[in-house]
C-alpha cells in the first residue's frame, strides 16, 4: 500500500467522559475539513482506500473501535488506539475529567492493483 495523504483531528468530550465520543469526534475534525478526491484522482474506486486510524487517549481500552469505523461512508478501515490525547481534570473534582483525543488518519490505495 502507498500512503498519500495525512489528516489529524482532535476531538473531546466535555462532560460524560466518553473516549469514544471524543475519538469519533477526533475523527469528525480530520475528515469534514477536507474533501479527499484522491481516489478519482488516481483511477480507484472509493471502496479501494486504505484508511489506517491512529487514536491517542488517556484510556486506549475505552475506546470501541467498531464505532470509529462507523463514521467513514467507504474504505477498508484499521483502527489502531494507543494512549495518548489529555485528561483535563474538570474544577468541580468530581473524577470526571474532559477528554482530549487526537488521531491521525493515513489513506493510501495498493498502486499495483490498478496496473
């Protein structure tokens, strides 16, 4: 697979202390501030793209990764999640923290496929 593009988004849940949701919104940053039209431009399919996800939160194993999958309409997606992003101790102390998570979004297409 050739990787050709890089996209990075941070996302955060501000109250309910949901990895998941701050990860999707991670996620939500990286793609609705771009239109990828690399598959047209290189004669794929959309169904082609290779899309690897990189999560980094305080909490890797709160995070579903099923869910992330979920937000992308095409592409054979691998979700990796490591610890990472921030954990925002919120000023009322009630172990709540706001959530920080940061991913970076590689999609490529396997070149040789189209030869």
């Amino acid at each position: 697979m050739q990787k050709l593009l890089i996209e990075f988004g941070m996302g955060t849940s501000l109250r309910r202390g949901d990895y998941t949701q701050a990860a999707k919104r991670a996620v939500q940053d990286a793609l609705w501030h771009n239109s990828i039209n690399l598959a047209e431009l290189f004669g794929f399919d959309k169904t082609d793209m290779q899309i690897t996800l990189d999560v980094g939160v305080q909490q890797p194993d709160q995070v579903d990764a099923a869910a992330l999958r979920e937000v992308f309409p095409y592409g054979n997606v691998t979700v990796n999640v490591t610890k990472g992003g921030l954990d925002v101790p919120r000023p009322e102390g009630d172990g709540n923290p706001t959530i920080m998570a940061n991913v970076a979004m590689s999609v490529g297409f396997d070149m040789e496929k189209r030869a």
